[in-house]
C-alpha cells in the first residue's frame, strides 16, 4: 500500500510538497532535498520528535526537513 507524506522545510509551514514514501529513509531525504532545495538531513514531526526510522512514518503524515538545524516548529 501506497504511503503519502507533506514535506515542508524546517520552520515553514508554506511550500509544503506531498510526495510518495519510498523505501528508505536515504530515499526520502534524497527527495526531499530535491523538492524542498536544500540538503535534507534530519526529518522531524510536527511535535518535533526525530525520525531515525522510515517504518514510524504513517501515511499523510506531515514532516519537517533540516539541513542539520535543530526543529524550529512551524
């Protein structure tokens, strides 16, 4: 089953994408990085808990994209 996910860039709550979850979350940064045009490094939920693990994002889950930068909310 196909999972979605909206991906906005750490502090922003505007530009949003929604994209397909890939497999992996080398993948997901990867697209993310191409979408939002940074270097995607950390992802974060909206709470801004971490995501170290591709298999805890739930569909239409939405996730903040850091270049490195600690989670600055929305």
């Amino acid at each position: 089953v196909m999972k979605r996910v909206i991906i906005f860039k750490n502090g922003y709550s505007v530009d949003g994408k929604t994209i397909e979850l890939p497999d992996s979350l080398e993948n997901l940064l990867a697209t993310a990085s191409k979408k939002l045009n940074i270097e995607a490094k950390l992802l974060f939920t909206t709470q801004g808990g971490e995501i170290d693990d591709i298999n805890l994002i739930r569909d239409d889950e939405l996730l903040y994209v850091s270049s490195g930068e600690p989670y600055m909310g929305m």
